[in-house]
C-alpha cells in the first residue's frame, strides 16, 4: 500500500502536471470559453477516463520490466526522461499560450455532452505520448516495499485521474466564468507554464538516476 506522504506528493505533482499545456487541458479550457460549464465538464470526465487504459497498460508493462530485464527498464528509464525533457522544452516555449485561445464564439456548433464526453476518451486514449508519459511518471512513485507493483500502478493512476478531474474540471468553470479576466492576465499562464517547466526537468533527471 503506497504510504500518505507518497501519495500527497503525487498528487501534487500530478497537479502541477495537469496544469501544464497541453492539448487536453487546451481543450477543456477552449470548451469553458466557447460551450460553456457542462460542456467542459463533459470533455474533461471524457479526457480523464482514458487514464484508465492507459493505467492498465502502464501497470501490466511496468510490472514486467521491473521484474525481468534490467536493459528494457534502462531503455524505457531513459526514454523517459527524454521525453520529460521535451515536455520541459515544451511547456516553456509555449508558456504563453493559455492565453492565446480565441475566445469569439466562432465554429461552436451544438455538439452534445455524450459526443463531447467520447471525443474526449478517445482523444486521450489515442495519444501514444500519454502512455510514454505514464511510464515515465508513475514508476517513480512506485517502492517494492509498498507491494505489489501492479497494485501501486492502479491506486496512483486512480489518484491521477482524481487529480486531473478536479484540475481539468476547474480550468474549465474558471474558463467559463473569467474568461475576460484570463485574457487580461497573461502573467498568471506564463507563471504556470514555467513552473511545469522546472517540474518537468526535475522528474526527468530524477527519472534518469532512478535504480531498477
């Protein structure tokens, strides 16, 4: 069983990690703005369910190489790491771009929440950087002395699809209610963006030393 101080430090990184840009919560947020409340809390339970699959898949490889090859794990170890890298090159060029969503209610046709809902499941299940990112991010919350590894998968997927619910879901009320005043702040997305920046190149290099 994965200890409270773990999980608290999980989900709080997994948080700062929802916040970053990104095309899901891009999309959530663009929902808030142009469809409204219910639009973006559609898309965000849609975006946030395909954690499941990619929970699943996450678990059952990790366990795996965790278990069998130590060169399959330094090889996903540093994939890892480079693509947290690039995350961390991306969240800062990009650091403004929460503020760059046209807010003109242009191109918005009447899509209904359950479209809405599986536009986003299979917009998140499809994206193959989501499972890489998995890999990477999950294993270093993971201790063999808290169980079995599968287990632990499971219980910090779960904690992560929590967090990003909450995260997502938020963005996008706040989105829908302060649209004018996101716009008249850019600061506040550049602060954030940078800050995922940072936090993207510390889990990379704390990936990269990460002993099997």
């Amino acid at each position: 069983m994965i200890g409270l101080e773990t999980l608290l430090l999980f989900m709080g990184a997994s948080a700062l990690l929802a916040l970053s840009p990104g095309p899901d919560i891009l999309f959530v947020i663009t929902q808030g703005i142009t469809r409204g409340a219910k639009a973006a809390l559609a898309t965000t339970f849609g975006l946030t369910s395909g954690v499941l699959i990619h929970t699943t898949a996450a678990a059952l490889g990790i366990s795996v190489i965790f278990q069998t090859s130590a060169l399959a794990f330094n090889l996903v170890k540093y994939a890892g790491a480079l693509y947290l890298f690039y995350l961390a090159y991306q969240a800062f060029k990009h650091r403004n771009e929460l503020v760059r969503i046209d807010s003109k209610k242009n191109n918005t046709a009447p899509l209904s929440l359950k479209n809405l809902y599986a536009k986003g499941f299979l917009m998140n299940v499809l994206n193959p950087k989501v499972s890489l990112f998995f890999l990477a991010f999950l294993p270093q919350f993971v201790s063999s002395s808290a169980g079995a590894v599968p287990w632990q998968m499971v219980q910090l997927g779960l904690a992560f699809m929590v967090t990003t619910i909450l995260v997502f879901s938020t963005c996008g009320l706040l989105a829908h209610k302060a649209s004018a005043a996101l716009m008249r702040n850019p600061s506040i997305a550049k602060t954030i963006n940078t800050l995922s920046a940072f936090v993207f190149v510390a889990l990379g290099l704390k990936l990269a030393f990460t002993q099997r």
